[in-house]
C-alpha cells in the first residue's frame, strides 16, 4: 500500500513531518556537520528531499523493505537493505526447509 508515501495521506504526513525533520537535521548542521542523516520514515522520497534542499548534513532515504510482513505462522530471515534484500530462512508454522538450500 502507498497511502504513506503519496496521494492525500502521503501529502499530510509530508506537511506535518518536513518542519519536524528538518528541524532535527538543522541542530545536526550546527552540532556535528560532518554526520550522516539516514531517513527510515515515509514519505521516504519527500522528507529526504527536503532536508537534502534546506540542510547541509548528509541525508540518504532507505527504504525498511518487507521486514514487517511476518506473522505468528509465517517466519523470515531478511537480509539486505533498502530494496536489495533476499530471504536467508523461511518457516510457515514452524516446518522448516521452506527453502531447499537450506535446511
């Protein structure tokens, strides 16, 4: 689902979170400019590119991926980051071997 990143819900969490956002990358400018800002939250594209326009730290947008999808039957092991990821282990119900290379 997108209602996070665009179309009304995205356009409201984007006016509330940029002032917000850039006020933390603001204080990072001033107390230590040379660290990095990596941005977790959505809408991924808008607040990165915000602070990216008004601030000097260095700013990366990453995307937290499929690691919410698990459930009580449904184990993943995840590795990678932000749209590069693959599963390492997979258990449904706890019967493993859901992944023949790997037992």
């Amino acid at each position: 689902m997108i209602g996070d990143t665009v179309g009304p819900g995205g356009i409201m969490r984007g006016i509330r979170h940029v002032p917000a956002l850039i006020d933390i990358a603001s204080n990072l400018d001033d107390i230590s400019p040379n660290t990095y800002l990596f941005n977790y939250s959505n809408p991924l594209t808008v607040l990165t590119r915000a602070v990216i326009r008004e601030c000097k730290v260095k700013t990366y947008g990453v995307c937290t991926g499929i690691f919410g999808v698990a459930s009580r039957d449904v184990k993943l092991y995840i590795g990678g980051i932000n749209h590069f990821y693959w599963v390492l282990d997979f258990t449904v119900k706890a019967i493993r071997d859901i992944l023949s290379w790997r037992s």
